[in-house]
C-alpha cells in the first residue's frame, strides 16, 4: 500500500512538473510564433503585389481580406488567405486578385505537408508562377499532362494531382466567397 501511494505521488508531481513546463514553454513561444506568422502574411502580399505600399485588413464576414494600395492610395487589388486539405495535410496560401475581381495577381504558398519531391513542388515558383494573370470567370481548372489552352487554366504537376487539384479547388471557393462579399460592398 505504501509503494502505491509514493507511486501515485511520483507520478503527480513529475505531471504537475510537466504540465507547468508545458504551459510556460506555450506563454513564451506563442507570441513569437503568431509574430512570424504575420511577418510571412505581410511578406507574401508584398512578394503578390511587389509595387504595394500599404494594406488595410478587412474582416468580411469569416473571411479576411486585405486591401493592398500604392502610396498613392490607388487600390491595386485584394489579397486574402485560403486553405483547404491537400493530399497529407492542409495547405494554406495568400492570393491576390486585381481589382476587376476577375484577374488572379499571384499566389504564395504559406503552408504545406504534401510528399516531398512531388506535391511539395507547389511551393516552387514554376508552378505558383502559372497563376500570374489567370482569369477568375469561368473557374480556374487544371490538366494534366499537356500545356494548358485556355485563359483559366494551369498545369497540373506530374505525379501530384491531387495537391495541384487542391490548390485549385481551394482558390476557386475562396475567390467566389470574397467575390460575393467584395460585390455586396
């Protein structure tokens, strides 16, 4: 009986010692992990629209949108977070759009888990760069194995449909819910 009881008192004090190492290490890192996150929010829109100045962040409804402006003032577009699941995990992105809502600027990839070598091939520029000047009316598509034809399309990476397909389903729902929103305006 005596060892059980020093065995639960063991027990409780290493927990208690860890959950409270748990909570510190939790109050310290936080801060610095939400900081980083938006240096690399900033960064993407900046890198998306490289004659930005200044942005406004909107919250519409549940989405965020940011109004990206030259030092003039001239609106140059919107930029806004997506995300959706990928094939091993989630995959997070800040789009820009122009203006018009109809012409995608840019993506940047925030974050992924896809395979290595395959879908993580969507956070190189080759693939992001295929969405420079996509139109946004009819929704953008994806094919495989050939170069796309038309002005709302990007091809897919080989071995990776399914990241590419995500990438794509994801900007098309964001890009619908900010246009609803952005048109209400």
């Amino acid at each position: 009986m005596r060892k059980t009881i020093q065995m639960i008192s063991v027990l409780t004090i290493v927990g208690l010692v860890s959950g409270a190492v748990l909570v510190f290490t939790y109050k310290y890192a936080n801060p610095l992990i939400l900081d980083n996150q938006k240096s690399e929010m900033e960064e993407a829109i900046f890198k998306i629209f490289p004659k930005a100045d200044t942005y406004d962040k909107d919250i519409i409804e549940d989405n965020v949108v940011f109004r990206v402006k030259e030092k003039s003032g001239k609106l140059l577009g919107y930029a806004f977070l997506a995300q959706g699941n990928g094939y091993q995990g989630v995959i997070k992105m800040m789009a820009g759009i122009e203006p018009d809502l109809e012409t995608l600027v840019g993506i940047e990839i925030l974050e992924s888990q896809e395979t290595p070598g395959l879908g993580q091939e969507i956070t190189e520029e080759e693939f992001k760069a295929q969405f420079k000047g996509l139109t946004t009316s009819p929704e953008i598509t994806y094919v495989k194995n050939k170069s796309p034809e038309r002005p709302n399309e990007i091809q897919a990476v080989t071995g990776a449909t399914v990241s590419s397909s995500a990438v794509v389903s994801i900007l098309n729902e964001k890009i619908k819910a900010i246009k609803e929103k952005l048109k209400e305006q």
